[in-house]
C-alpha cells in the first residue's frame, strides 16, 4: 500500500515521502492518526506540485543547514553531571543537555534532531551525531566531567 506522509515518521521516512507500507499499518494506524494520505494519482500530482514549488526553499534550508555543520565541526563541548566515585554519572546526559550547551555558544539546534552513538552513562567522551537536514549530518564530539 503506498501513502504520502504528511509528516516525519522516524525510521519510516520524511514528510511529502511516498513510501509503502503494509496495508493495516497504513490504514488502522497512519490514515486515521493523519500521519498519512492515501497515494491515489490525483494525490501525487498534487504533491508533485507542491515539491516543484518548495524546492527553492528546500535549497535555501539545505544551505543554512551546511553552513551551520561547517561551523558546529569545529566545537567541542563539555557537560557537567553528578557522578559517583566509580564514574557512573545519576541518571544519564540527554539531547536537552547538548542542545542547551550549544544555544550557549549561539548555535540553535532542536533538541529532536540530537541521537547519540552509545548513552552516556558514564564520565568521558562521547559523540553526538546532528540531523540538520535529510542530507546534512555532523558529529560533535562531547564530553562528560563530574560536578
């Protein structure tokens, strides 16, 4: 069954993405939640369309979002957590975390676009891997020091 997402679906696809999905997902789930329309011919013209006109906007997001990873490769950032003796840090650092420490050095990134490679649950380095755009992706390395 083919469907046109009406929005990102992690690990299924981005919005005005036509994807197949198995029949009852897209209609019990994606159809009613509105996540998704049905890809008829008349609705995928429309969506071609729609995607002819918004291309230029695209390429301009797509740019800002290059110039933001060009500069965001140079940084490192340090974050503070309370740790016990062993290194094992109270709880764990999370992308609210990271994305606070980078609008303090002026770079506003969404919280949502922010995945780690491994948890940091400990003290050390770690990698935060940013999802700027569908194309432009940058780590940034991180680290954990104890309060």
């Amino acid at each position: 069954m083919e469907v046109i997402l009406k929005q990102d679906i992690k690990h299924l696809g981005e919005k005005d993405d036509v994807v197949n999905v198995k029949p009852g997902y897209g209609r019990n789930y994606l159809i009613p939640q509105g996540f998704a329309i049905l890809a008829t011919p008349s609705a995928k013209k429309v969506l071609a369309e729609n995607t002819k006109q918004a291309q230029f906007k695209q390429e301009k997001i797509k740019k800002d979002a290059a110039e933001l990873a060009n500069k965001l490769e140079s940084i490192k950032l340090t974050i503070g957590a309370k740790a016990g003796e062993t290194g094992k840090i109270f709880g764990k650092v999370n992308s609210i975390q990271i994305a606070e420490a980078l609008k303090t050095q002026g770079y506003e990134v969404d919280r949502r676009r922010i995945t780690f490679e491994t948890e940091p649950k400990t003290i050390g380095e770690y990698v935060a891997n940013l999802n700027l755009h569908k194309e432009v992706k940058v780590q940034i390395p991180f680290e954990v020091v104890a309060e």
